[in-house]
C-alpha cells in the first residue's frame, strides 16, 4: 500500500514567517508547476485528500484539473500545525524565552500561548494515517512539510514525542513529493 505526501508550492509568505495555519497565498503558476510535476507519478483512480489551507487546496484543485479520475476531498486533519500568537510573526522575532518555553514541554506545550500542541497534532495526523491504513487503499495527500514530518515518525511506530530533538529536521522542498510504503 502506498501513500504519496506532497507538499504544497512556495508561498507568498515572506522568507521567516511563521505561517503555519495561515492560509497564506500562492502564486497560480507555482502551483501549476507543481501539479505538473507530480500528477502523472500517481496510478490511476486514488484518492486525493488535501489540507483545507489555500496553498493545498488549489494544488489539489490543479492535480485533479489535469486526472479528473482522483477523487479529491478535503480532510481538515491534514492542515498545518497551528502556532497560536506567533502565526503571521518571524520566527527571528519570537522571543527565545517563549520558544525554548515550548520546546522544553514539546509534546504538551502551546505554541504562541493557545496554538496546537505537538501530541495533538501528532493525534490528528496519527487518525488520518491510520484511516488511510485501515482503508487497504493507495492514496495522495496534499499537505504541509508539518504532517509530511508527523507522518515519517506514525510510519516508524512513533506517535508521541516528548523532545523537540525527535522531531525529524530534514528540510522538505517546497513542491516535494514523498512516497510512504506500507504492507
């Protein structure tokens, strides 16, 4: 069973941002080009789910635009991790007190005050993955390097992480796409 991730384009967002549950804009034809380097990589009929944020749901749009046979949906567990007080801030300008504040109580801390904990969003993202496996079928998301990173760990067995320093860190391209094999 596979399972493609596929993050969305560049922003519009300034380089720093903190954007996570933003919904930021992305310019049409970065989108485009990514819709078209990834859409005929996947077998016909999948589904496609995508994050409700803009910058998924136009690429999803765009995919299913060129393979109008992907039955493509929103699924709301698939969006970024929200940061609370410091969506739409650079990270450059988070004070180091409140930053180092959540990354010493990881899995339970709230980002920017009220956002998403890590082992919420690891949940959420944990029940769309589980769905996909239980489902037996091939499928596509269209999502954020968040979950793209959350789904590398539910892959591994991992579905809580207590320090920051078990987050994956790898950088993922914008427009990247990553195939998940399950048995």
């Amino acid at each position: 069973m596979k399972l493609w991730l596929v993050r969305h384009a560049q922003t519009d967002a300034a380089p720093g941002l903190c954007y996570g549950a933003t919904d930021v804009c992305v310019p049409a034809e970065a989108t485009l080009a990514v819709a078209e380097a990834v859409v005929y990589r996947l077998p016909a009929g999948i589904a496609l789910a995508h994050s409700p944020l803009r910058r998924c749901a136009e690429l999803a749009q765009a995919i299913g635009t060129l393979r109008p046979d992907l039955a493509v949906s929103a699924d709301a567990r698939l969006a970024e991790m929200d940061f609370g007080a410091w969506e739409g801030q650079p990270w450059s300008s988070i004070a180091r007190t409140e930053f180092d504040a959540w990354t010493c109580n990881f899995a339970e801390g709230l980002p920017g005050g009220h956002g998403e904990s890590t082992a919420r969003f690891m949940q959420r993202t944990g029940a769309a993955f589980d769905e996909w496996r239980a489902s037996g079928q091939d499928a596509v998301w269209v999502t954020h390097a968040g979950v793209m990173r959350a789904v590398q760990l539910l892959h591994r067995g991992v579905r809580r992480i207590d320090s920051a320093t078990q987050w994956p860190s790898e950088p993922i391209d914008y427009g990247a796409c990553q195939l998940i094999e399950c048995s």
